[in-house]
C-alpha cells in the first residue's frame, strides 16, 4: 500500500500522472494507493501556514479517474471532505 496525505498536492497534473504510474510499479497486485488532493480548478500558489510559497494543483473527481485509469489504477472510492479554508478529495485506488 502506498500512502499520500497532502502530498501530491503539490504536483503539477504532468507529474502527478508520472507519479501515479511509478507507484503502481511498485505495489503487488490488487495493491492499494491512497492519497488526498485538494478540490477544485487549476493551480494557485500560496504562502499560507508557512510563510514560504508553496504550489497547488486542484482535482475533480472526473480528471483523478480518468488519469488513474490510465495509469494502472482502479477507483475504489473518491469522497469529498469538506476542510475548514478547502475541500479535499480522499481516494482509495486498487492496482489493476
């Protein structure tokens, strides 16, 4: 199992993909890989909390399928977390 709790937040959608894909080369079969991102549109960068900018790639659950399924990845679940300043998705995938 592979765990990512805002983590990958902070990969671009090109290195997220690439991510995704290596870590399913890793994990035995029907493996599990586990992550948070943030929800929502775009990218934005932000100095909150540390004072040092940190950068934010927001997901809809339709762009997380679409690029897990690609990548060798079954959804299991994607279930939205309302957060105090944003929501966060919870996804839970199985290696094909």
């Amino acid at each position: 199992m592979i765990a990512a709790n805002a983590v990958l937040l902070h990969l671009g959608r090109d290195e997220f993909e690439v991510v995704a894909r290596k870590s399913r080369g890793v994990v035995s079969a029907e493996g599990l890989f586990a992550f948070t991102v943030k929800k929502g549109d775009g990218t934005s960068w932000s100095n909150a909390k540390l004072g040092l900018p940190r950068h934010f790639t927001y997901w809809q659950d339709s762009q997380l399928r679409q690029v897990l399924g690609s990548t060798g990845w079954e959804t299991l679940s994607i279930d939205t977390v309302v957060g105090s300043t944003a929501d966060w998705l919870f996804v839970i995938a199985r290696a094909n």
